[in-house]
C-alpha cells in the first residue's frame, strides 16, 4: 500500500472543518441552537458586526485585538531573547544545569493563573504585569526545550569537530546550534501558542482593552454571542501566528526529511 501525500491529509483536515462548520450552520437556520446557550450563526454574525462598527466599551474591535497582540508578543519576544540564551548555557554545561534546572522545574507546573495575585502586587495593574505573566510561562518551556535540544547532541560530534581543528565559536555556530535548532524552533511555536492563549489570564489584571477582557466582561452580562465571537478571533490569530512559526521553520530547517 503505498503511503497517502501530504496533500490528501491536508484535504481531509479542510472537509472536515467544513463538514463541522456546515453542521453548525444547517443547526443554526433550523433553530435548534439557543443564543445564550450555544449560539446561532446569525447571533455570532451580529456580535460581530456589533463589534466592528461600534467597538466595545469605547474601543474599536481592531484596537481590542492590538492591545492583546501586544502584550503577547512583548512577552513572546522577551521569552526568546532571554530563553534561548540561558537554555544553550544550560544544555552546555553541567554546573549552570545543577544550578539552575531546579528552579525551572519547580516553577513550569505551577498555572499561570495562580501567579496573577503576585505579578500584581509586584509589577502593579499596568502592562508590566500583563507581559511579565505571559513571559514569564513562555520562558520556562522555550528555555527547557533549549536546554533539552543542545543535551541531544552526540558527545562524538562535538569531539570530532575539536579533532578537526574548530574553535569553541565555530563549534557553537556550525555544530551546536543547527544542531539544537529544531528544539529551539519546536519550543519557540509552544511559547508562542502559551502566549496567545495566555492572554485571557493575564487581561484579568484589571485590563480595559484586549480580547481577554472582552470575553470576561462579556461573560459577566452574560452576552454570549460576543464571548464566542472573541473566543473565535482568539484562536485565529492563533491559527496564523502558528502557520508564520511553521513557515519559518520549514525555511530555517529546509534539509529535514531530505537526508
């Protein structure tokens, strides 16, 4: 039998997207779906025409979303300058791991939300919270999945490169680091989807913009169309953040699969 292409997987992804999306609608025209339960497709599409024209609590709907982004990838961006660094320094020698390791563990289990009342007393209600909370959950795991992909290496490689001559920073630039690529590049997509998706939790710190705040204000007057509609934009933007990282990936690791 042979094996099926990657494009008849893809196809059977988008059929049945539609094949769902298709029910939810047929459900919707037949009334069988309640808007303050699970709602209508017409409800979602007011909400969203709400949203678009007049905003929500006197901010329009883009700038809700901007403000969401922003915060995402501040803490996102701050995660990689700091993370990727620490997990090579870890994953390179053995003594920072014993140090440091520890700490990292004890704290990756730990929910964000839990972190919420501290990062407040800390960092007070502004942004500074808000992206602390998110870069600090980002953090931990590309910083582990750093550290997990420069342990990887074979010890034989990295002896055979000092054998033929190569300093430490060639070794770095030509041995360790393409080699803890695909680790780095593997945590760098599970930061980013931790990021988005914890920006609900970290717009609880009294925020006044942002999807996260649309979603529990909205919930507390018990407007459902406009919680799903938010939901719904949520993990969008987190389809296309995802897509941006998997094309990336595929360009920086071009020869994988072609050994």
């Amino acid at each position: 039998m042979q094996p099926r292409s990657e494009g008849f997987y893809r196809a059977v992804s988008i059929l049945v997207v539609a094949l769902a999306l298709a029910l939810w609608g047929a459900l919707s025209v037949g009334g069988l779906l309640q808007t303050n339960t699970f709602p209508p497709v017409q409800a979602i599409w007011e909400a969203l025409s709400e949203l678009v024209t007049r905003g929500y609590s006197g901010s329009p709907f883009y700038v809700q979303i901007l403000a969401s982004m922003g915060r995402a990838l501040s803490g996102f961006g701050l995660a990689v300058l700091l993370g990727v660094p620490l997990g090579i320094w870890l994953g390179s020698s053995r003594l920072a791991d014993a140090m440091i390791s520890p700490f990292l563990t004890f704290m990756r289990p730990i929910p964000p939300i839990a972190l919420v009342p501290l990062f407040t007393f800390y960092f007070g209600i502004g942004e500074g919270s808000k992206v602390a909370l998110i870069f600090m959950t980002a953090f931990l795991y590309l910083t582990v999945n750093t550290a997990a992909g420069v342990k990887g290496i074979p010890h034989d490689l990295i002896l055979a490169s000092q054998s033929l001559g190569l300093t430490g920073r060639q070794i770095f630039s030509h041995v360790v680091l393409p080699a803890s690529l695909p680790h780095i590049l593997t945590g760098m997509r599970i930061a980013m989807t931790l990021s988005w998706a914890l920006v609900v939790a970290a717009e609880l710190i009294a925020a006044q913009v942002g999807l996260g705040y649309l979603i529990t204000d909205a919930t507390t007057f018990f407007r459902i169309p406009l919680v799903f509609v938010g939901i719904l934009t949520i993990g969008l933007i987190g389809l296309v953040l995802e897509g941006i990282l998997l094309m990336i990936e595929r360009r920086v690791l071009h020869w994988r699969g072609k050994q």
